[in-house]
C-alpha cells in the first residue's frame, strides 16, 4: 500500500497547473543541482548536495550510483539509511501528476538496501532494511526488511525467515 496524499485539480490538466503548486526558482534550482549531482563521481560531495541543497535525508556510507535521478518537486521527502547503494540510473519520485488530480508521498529506504540499476520508485513506498531490489523493478508498494523483490511491477520473490 503505498501512502501518498491527493489533491484534486480542476481545469487544464495537474502538470500544466505545476507552477501554482511549486515555485518555479524551487524547480530550477533542484533541476541545477540535480543534474550537477547526477554526474558528480564523488559520494561524499554527492551527498553533501542531497542534503544540504535538496533537503534530503542520506544516511553515512550510502552510495547513489552515476545518472540517479531524484524527485525535482518534492526532494526533501527522500529517505535513505545508512550504507546503502542506488544503482545507476535509478528514479526515485515522490510526486505524480495526472490528468484531474496530483499526489505526493513520502519514499523511504532502510539501511543497508541495496536497489538495482534502471529501478524506478514510486511516492509512498518504504523499502525495509536490508533489502534487495533487482534491477529494472518498478517498486510500487512497499518491500520488508530482508526481502529479495523484483520485477515490473515488483514482487516480493523471498522474504528474510
């Protein structure tokens, strides 16, 4: 079950009413530091952009591999624990907008997770500690701690005894 909240729009569809919602300088200036930090090879200066310039919550040792790409609109509602790798080229979202209505929920992983390259993640999800994530999964509900999940959308495949 995933938990986001939802907020109706009336007229021109939720995405063209983006700027009413969020100020557009937030947009810009996370698309900046997003595609910098995207690129960046450092994981401490990586980091150090997630959370001091996006608002993020990034535990120590967590690695976000090369072309990751987090939410633009909603950063600061990202959690990650503790030793844990994004693989590359992993979205994380925490906002979707649709035709008649736009929802928003927070995404939280767990320490020592490790999610597989090409993975997308969709708002309101939490991923338990020590969970696997194999790549190119759609994560749309949530996966315990110890879980082995995968695929599109994501099934749990082993769950920790």
């Amino acid at each position: 079950m995933r938990r986001t909240e939802g907020y109706p729009v009336s007229g021109s569809n939720s995405l063209w009413q983006l700027y009413k919602i969020v100020p557009f300088s937030k947009v810009c200036r996370n698309t900046l530091v997003a595609v910098i930090a995207r690129y960046t090879p450092s994981f401490p200066l990586k980091n150090w952009m997630y959370r001091r310039l996006l608002g993020m919550k990034i535990g120590e040792q967590t690695a976000l591999a090369f072309l990751v790409v987090v939410d633009l609109l909603y950063p600061e509602r990202i959690r990650i624990g503790e030793n844990t790798i994004i693989g590359y080229n992993t979205t994380v979202l925490t906002h979707e907008y649709l035709v008649s209505e736009y929802r928003i929920g927070d995404v939280e992983i767990g320490d020592n997770v490790l999610v597989g390259a090409n993975t997308t993640i969709l708002p309101g999800v939490r991923i338990g500690d020590g969970a696997v994530i194999g790549a190119m999964s759609l994560v749309n509900c949530d996966i315990p701690a110890g879980a082995f999940a995968a695929g599109n959308p994501v099934q749990v495949i082993r769950e920790c005894k």
